[in-house]
C-alpha cells in the first residue's frame, strides 16, 4: 500500500460521510494501516477556534468572502501543522471536508465563484489536493431531514440555511466532480449505513491496491 495517501470525505448537510468515515478508519485501522482521521474547518486547536466563529448559529450577518476567507484560513493552519506533516511520515490521512466544500459551498452556493474560492485555497494551502475524495451524494431534503431526526449532532450555521441554498450546494459538489472527475468518486448516501460503508470501502481496496 501506498504511503501518505490523502482521502477526503465530501458531501451536504445530513449526508452521513462522519459516520462512515469513523466506520472506514476502524476497518482500514483492522488492517494495520497507520491512518490519521481529522476534519474541517478544525483538527488543530487554532482551527477549531475558527470553526466556532464561522458556524456560530448567531453569526448570520458574515459575509460571504469572510466565510470563503475564514475556512481558507483555518485549512491553512489545519493542513500545515497538521496533515502535511502526516503525510510526511507516511500515515494515510482521512480528513472529513476539504478544498471541495469550499468550492461547492462559497465558490457556487454562495456565488462567489469557483476559480475565486480556488485561487484563495490554492494560496492557502498550495495545489496540493486530496489523492482521492468520496463524495457523498444525497438530495438535500433528505439530508436535512436526518438532521432534524438527531437532536444529538451539532446544529450549526449552515444547518439553518435554505432548502434552496443547500440544493446550489448539491449542484456546486457535481460541478466540481466534472472538473476533477479522477480524483472525485460519487457514493448513493441515501443507502443503509452498512451498504454505503460497504461502497466506500469497495472504492478505497481498489486504490489502495493501485497504489502498492
């Protein structure tokens, strides 16, 4: 198996990739592979401490250049202190959300643009991108819905937004797999837990057996 493999987990509000992820960390773990999970906005502490401006539920007047400008700046953080120098010891890195949100979710939804939203990542972090990313695919009622059923999980900023603005989310994620239509596999999450589980780890074996 490849050493220092970036995987990223995309997708909606509600569509489940937290879930999963912890399920494909616990079986890629199983197999002995030195594999780090983290998320975004957040993983490190100064992230973190973005992640709670930018989803604060009462911070409804932020502009939408701050937002795309506040999640760039917490990826920066996150990626250099603490994914890069994972990949540089060899662990293969699951991180759930990175460069793709941004473009689906400031860069279209937000209308913002995604070769704007592209040009501050790539500032940020450089071009480095994810080796692959599992884009979790869900109609946007049906996600939000699941949101609604889990009183347990953080409701946060985005969660309140229109029925509308997360359906220019859903169309921003499918613009972005047309441009990155090698690295970006798209996954049914409106599936049981386990056949979802199960299609991601189908993805995964493939690449991981590419990359020995």
């Amino acid at each position: 198996m490849k050493r220092n493999l970036f995987i990223t987990f995309e997708g909606p509000e509600g569509a489940g990739k937290s879930t999963v992820l912890q399920k494909i960390v616990e079986r890629l773990q199983a197999q002995n592979i030195n594999v780090l999970s983290t998320r975004e906005p957040g993983g490190i502490e100064i992230a973190e401490k973005i992640r709670e401006v930018i989803l604060d539920p009462s911070h409804t007047a932020m502009n939408e250049r701050t937002e795309a400008l506040l999640y760039a700046a917490a990826r920066s953080q996150h990626f250099f202190e603490k994914v890069q120098p994972a990949l540089l010891s060899g662990q293969v890195v699951v991180c759930d959300r990175f460069i793709d949100s941004s473009l689906a979710y400031q860069g279209y939804a937000r209308g913002i643009g995604i070769d704007e939203v592209l040009s501050i990542n790539e500032f940020a972090i450089g071009k480095r991108l994810p080796d692959l990313t599992i884009l979790f695919d869900i109609e946007p009622a049906v996600g939000l819905s699941r949101i609604q059923a889990h009183s347990s999980r953080e409701v946060n900023r985005l969660d309140v937004e229109s029925l509308a603005f997360h359906e220019k989310v859903r169309e921003g994620y499918h613009l972005v797999v047309k441009r990155y239509p090698n690295r970006i596999k798209v996954i049914n999450a409106d599936q049981t837990l386990e056949k979802v589980v199960d299609d991601v780890w189908d993805i995964l074996a493939k690449v991981l057996i590419e990359k020995k």
